[in-house]
C-alpha cells in the first residue's frame, strides 16, 4: 500500500479515521482471491481453513453428537407424549387415529422441523437473529417466539410443580390418594363427603394438590404448598440453564434418557397386570370411519405441531451451536420418528395400565350391583326364577352378571329403569376419555394404587414426569435466553436468574386456589394461533422470500448433498397450505366454541363446564394479541424505516489494522455492502450483510456465502466480535 494513503498514516494511530470503500479498494494489495474471508469468484473453498476455526471457536458447541441429540429429543418429547397422545388415540379411533397422524408428520412434521434446524445451524444465532437475517421485516417471528415461550413456560413449570409435589408425597405406604379421609362428626368417624361422592385420587387432586375453588372468579389466595412446589421448580430450571447448553447439556444425558427407562420398566409390569391385553386390544382396533372425520385430521395436525417444538425457537436455539457440516437432515429425521414411537411406547403403557384399571373398575361396579339385586331378591322386589341356575353370587363373574343383567332388563322392560342396575361393560370403562391432568394425576395415581410396592411406581412415574417437563423447559426457556443474548449481549447468567425470578412472579397466578383455571386458559389459547401464526411465516419467509431454491442451493453446500425434492415441493407448496387450513379450521373451533373450562363444583363433587367470565374473556383475547403482536409492529417500523434493522449501507472504520461495520448514509450500490464485520450494538451475523429487504429475485446473502464464513468481496481480514457465549 502506497506510505502516503491515510490509511497508512494513521495505521498506528488510535484514531478512528472513517473513509470511503473506494479509497480502501484502490490501494488494495493484491490478495489470494481463493483463501479469503471475502470471495466473489465461486472458486473451491477448503471449509477446514482458518477462518471456520475461528468461527467455531466463538460460538460454544455441543459436547458431542449424542449430546445435541439429547437436547431435541428432550425438548420434543414431553408431558404431550404421555398424556395428550394417548387421549386423542383413544378419542379419534384408536390404531386408525395413527394413520392421520404419520401423514401429516411426514408432510408437515418433518419438512418444518428440518427447515427450522437447517436456518439456526446455518446462520447460528436465536430465533431473533435467524428472522432478522432472512427478512428483516418479519424479524417480529423472532420476538413472537420469544413471548410465546414465555407464556408457555408460565403454565408448564407449574404441571412441574404438581409432579414435585406428588413425588414427595409418594415417599408413603399406602399412597395418601389410596382411601378417602376421615372426617369426625362429633364421636363419630365418618368418610369425607366430597370424597365419597367423587373419589380417593380426585378428592386428593382437586381438595389436597389443589384446594381448588368453585370457578375461576374465586381467588381464594395463595396455595403455599403449590407456591413452594413452584418456586423449587423454577429453581431446577435456572440451575440448569445457568451456564448455557454447558450446564443444560449435561442435565439432558439424564433428563431425556430416564423417561425411556421408566416407561419400558412401567410397560413390563403393565404387561404383567390383568386386564393389560384388553387395554391394548382397544387402543389398536381401528375405528376406520374415524379416517373420514376432518376433526380427527385437525387434532392430529395440532399434535403435531406441538410435538415437535415447532415455532417456540428452542429447535432453531439447540441448532445453533452445531458445525456447519453437521447433517441437520438426519436429525430432524431421527428426532421426528424417536417422537412418534416415544408416543406409541407411551400409549401402550397407558393403555396397559388403563386396561388394568378399566378391569378393576368393572369389577367393583359387578360387585355393587349384584349386591343390589341381592337385596330385590331377598325383598321380592325380583323372583329367583330369573337368575341362571349356573350363576354363583359368591363368585359372580363379569359374564354371569351381563347375562343375568340381560335377562333382567327383558323381564322387567317397563320397570327396569327404577332397579337403577349398571350395565357394567368393559368397554364402557375403556372408553371413557381422559387427558392431560385428569389422566396423569387422577386415572394413572388410581390405577397404581393397586400395584404391589405401589409407592415405589409412583415415585418413578412423577420422577419421569418431573424429568419430561424439565426437558421441555429447558427447550422452552433457550428459546428465550438465546436470541434475547445474542441479539443484546447480555450476561447470561444474570439474564437467567432475573428470567426465572421474575416468571415466578407472575406463575403465582397459577398456584392461587383458582389456578388450575388460569393453567387451562394459557395452555388452550395463549400459543395455539399465535404459533400457527408464526410457522407459517417462517415457511413464507424462507421458501418464498428468501426463494426454495436458493434455500436447497444454501443446503447442499452446508450439507454437501442435495436435499430430496420432496422438501421443495412441502417447503413451497404443501406445508404453508395445510397450515393455513390449521389456522383457518382453529379459528372456526374458536367460534364455535365458546371459550369455556371445567370447574370443580365442592358441593356436587363434580365436575361443571362454565365460560369464562368477561374480563377472563379480555386476559384470553390480550393473550392471543400480544403474542401476535411482534408480528405486524416490526413489519410497519422497518417498512416504514422508523428503526434501523442494522442493515443499512456501511462505511468503513480503520484501526490498527482491524476494519470494523459503522452505520453511515453511503449510497445503496456502495461496495461496502459486500463487507463482512459485526460490532455489539447491531444484529450479529456469521452471514454477509445484507439489505433491509430481498425478494425472491435478488441476490441473497445466504446464497452468496456457501462457506459458513461468508466468502465475498475485497481480501480484507475483517474484525469480528465474539459472540454469546450461552
């Protein structure tokens, strides 16, 4: 470089001297082309060279392969697995119910998984960053994550903090949800009334856990026990994410594998249990008619969806500590099947254990109702003529009493209704739906009751959900602490702790005696829309903004194999299609459905369906629009250019040999829009800069940079920033 330039006199100045491109380039020095960071000739590029190194060394990585892999199928398969599977199982059709659901995984699951895998390990930053680089103006779907993972972390630690309660309370023989209390009437003894009309495990749910209120208008303050259960739960999270994927990756080897231990050992002994093979039988007898049902398709799309973690950010945070060679393709294969038979394995074991219960609740009902005809034969009320002379009260089966049954109701047509006789079919107790906490905390603790060492299984059943709900927590919460720390650099120790402290501050909505309502609320519409919403965005963004091809062209120099064209045809057409149907077919149900929650009534012992009241009416609709609202708020502003997207025109600032980026008013086709650098206050990109908007025809910085370096423009060695840490 000529010694009279300004660059060069001011090289060992500490000054900053700003000066335009053109006068950098002119007194360019001649440069291997080929090796530099910036490379525009499309010539061989060795992805083990220096620069890689460099990049891989600022960002932390996963430990290993089985680490990372870990990490998703912790995230992915969670308490939905074992309680929300099983029930649309049963409700849809049983074994027909998986047909809808394996299609859908491979034409929506799969393709969206891969997509948002393939943009975090690309451009590896959080959900912010990854938008933010692909299109700015949808750099909303960034922040919509971000609040949607908020709002769902919310409800879901609190699910944690009941199985920590029922955990401790396991430590006892009998199970305390084993009988009902005694309550003393004066100097008598006498069961509790609320318990007897219900039962054991859903007088211990609802009075004990809960000391749940009669709708969700009664506050009815604070349940400490619930508050305490909270509080340890949310400490388990900040513990584990305290240092990054450095302490969560650890807590992953066990937290994703002991589940699997639990449910094989819970299979076993399930097997084992009479009544398992007619539990089994019922979840796979196809009920074909079903297949027709657009509900049951619905559902399954729902499932789906959330199964897989789609658009919460804690996929795309998890890929972005990978190399960029990593095989992304092969995991979202991997991880996306490992989902589905975690959910088939769950459902065999809930359907074993319900087979099991279904039979000892069809037992008790033959019981109490042989006992009543009992008492018309000894009254007169029935003649013994009809009862079979093969028929043993002292061991009455289920098939003397259906029979005896049948001939009774003939006999007795007119009058039959008055006897107040039970059916007592098996089927009958089989198909009674359960889900979500009805089915973890009432039917399954019911249902252990029974089992020899019974304390011993439930401690190992709410361990395995302590550790389910852990792992999506901790997917739930990097998509927050991720892009939040990479797009504003703060330390991510103190962004955790205060994260968590103040998510338990608000949680405690949640563990008031009506906080149960609060749960149901959240987890039916507080993510629901707004994460259709945003999936959908993402799709659009990359496959028609960024461009499908560009995309595959990106994909096959990260992978160093071309992608099916399968993925073309979903990315493009297919998956944006039937998501928009998801979106349309979820607000029809919205409408249709008054919004509404189950209450338990004290005085009836039962259960009530009650809408919610008008100001719940405004906390559910405030919900759906500040998750959404991200969305069209980034677009206007950057339409509008009211904010800067960091994406300006540049200049360059030289110091001591090192060129960093700085915000100036150069002209669009300045050359400097071709430099790669990044300083703390802007968005960071490994990526080339690029400009505040690309349609599908432009040239996309993805697409110019194949090397995870970028590999444009002059030779200059630029200055880079190291990036979170997290």
């Amino acid at each position: 470089m000529p010694k009279n330039s300004k660059v060069t006199q001011r090289e060992h100045s500490s000054e900053h001297v700003t000066e335009s491109v053109a006068d950098l380039l002119a007194h360019q020095e001649p440069v291997d082309y080929k090796r530099s960071v910036l490379n525009v000739t499309g010539e061989a590029w060795d992805k083990q060279k220096e620069g890689d190194e460099d990049l891989d060394a600022e960002r932390p990585a996963w430990n290993s392969k089985l680490q990372y892999i870990l990490a998703q199928i912790g995230y992915s398969v969670g308490l939905g697995n074992v309680w929300r599977f099983p029930y649309l199982c049963q409700k849809n059709g049983g074994g027909a119910y998986l047909v809808p659901y394996l299609v859908l995984l491979i034409i929506i699951g799969l393709p969206l998984f891969f997509l948002e895998l393939a943009v975090g390990q690309r451009i590896r930053r959080g959900s912010i960053g990854v938008w933010n680089y692909i299109c700015p103006r949808l750099g909303g779907i960034g922040y919509a994550s971000c609040l949607v993972c908020f709002f769902v972390g919310l409800y879901y630690n609190v699910i944690i903090g009941w199985s920590i309660f029922y955990f401790f309370k396991s430590f006892q023989y009998p199970l305390p949800w084993s009988e009902c209390p005694l309550v003393k009437n004066g100097s008598v003894a006498v069961v509790e009334t609320e318990c007897e009309r219900s039962s054991a495990t859903t007088y211990f749910w609802y009075r004990e856990t809960l000391d749940i209120s009669n709708s969700i208008s009664e506050s009815g303050g604070l349940n400490w026990k619930m508050t305490l259960c909270l509080l340890v739960a949310w400490s388990l999270v900040g513990l584990a994410m305290i240092k990054g994927i450095q302490s969560s990756g650890k807590v992953m080897y066990f937290s994703s594998l002991f589940p699997y231990l639990v449910l094989v050992c819970f299979l076993v002994r399930g097997l084992l249990l009479r009544g398992a093979v007619d539990g089994i039988m019922h979840m796979f007898t196809p009920k074909l008619d079903k297949m027709l049902d657009p509900q049951v398709w619905r559902e399954a799309a729902t499932q789906v969806f959330f199964a897989l973690g789609l658009g919460f950010g804690g996929v795309i945070a998890f890929s972005s500590y990978n190399k960029q060679d990593n095989n992304c393709h092969f995991d979202a294969t991997l991880v996306s099947f490992i989902n589905f038979f975690t959910s088939v394995l769950a459902t065999l074991v809930v359907f074993a254990v319900l087979g099991f219960k279904a039979n000892i609740m069809n037992e008790k009902c033959v019981v109490e109702n042989a006992e009543k005809i009992l008492g018309y034969l000894n009254s007169n009320v029935l003649s013994h003529d009809l009862i079979p002379p093969h028929v043993n009260f002292s061991h009455l089966t289920a098939k003397d009493y259906n029979e005896m049954y049948r001939v009774i109701m003939t006999v007795k047509e007119g009058h039959f209704k008055e006897l107040g006789l039970d059916a007592c079919l098996l089927e009958d107790e089989l198909n009674k739906s359960v889900q979500g906490t009805g089915l973890a905390f009432i039917a399954f603790t019911e249902a252990m009751t029974h089992f020899p060492a019974s304390p011993f299984w439930s401690v190992m059943f709410f361990l395995m959900l302590i550790n389910l709900g852990l792992g999506s927590m901790i997917g739930t919460m990097s998509g927050i602490t991720t892009p939040i720390i990479d797009t504003f650099k703060v330390r991510k120790e103190v962004f955790t702790v205060g994260c968590c402290i103040f998510a338990f501050l608000v949680g405690l909505i949640f563990v008031q005696r009506s906080g149960n309502y609060f749960v149901t609320m959240f987890d039916d519409y507080s993510a629901t829309l707004p994460l259709t919403v945003v999936v959908i965005l993402e799709n659009i963004a990359v496959a028609w903004i960024y461009g499908t091809k560009k995309f595959m062209q990106e994909l096959t120099e990260m992978l160093g194999f071309r992608p099916y064209q399968f993925y073309y045809y979903t990315w493009k057409y297919v998956s944006p299609i039937c998501m928009a149907v998801l979106m349309t077919a979820s607000i029809i149900q919205l409408g249709v459905s008054p919004p509404g929650y189950s209450a338990w009534i004290r005085e009836e012992a039962a259960e009530k369906f009650l809408f919610y009241p008008t100001w719940a009416m405004a906390i559910l609709i405030s919900l759906i629009i500040l998750a959404s609202l991200p969305l069209p708020l980034v677009f206007i502003l950057r339409q509008f250019h009211l904010v800067s997207d960091g994406s300006n025109a540049l200049s360059v600032t030289y110091k001591k040999g090192r060129m960093m980026k700085d915000i100036s008013n150069l002209e669009d086709n300045d050359e400097t829009r071709f430099i790669l650098s990044k300083v703390p206050s802007e968005t960071p990109s490994p990526m080339p800069t690029h400009r505040s908007y690309l349609g599908p025809g432009s040239n996309s910085p993805m697409e110019m940079s194949s090397a995870p370096n970028g590999r444009y423009g002059s030779g200059y060695l630029l200055a880079s920033t190291p990036e979170s840490e997290l």
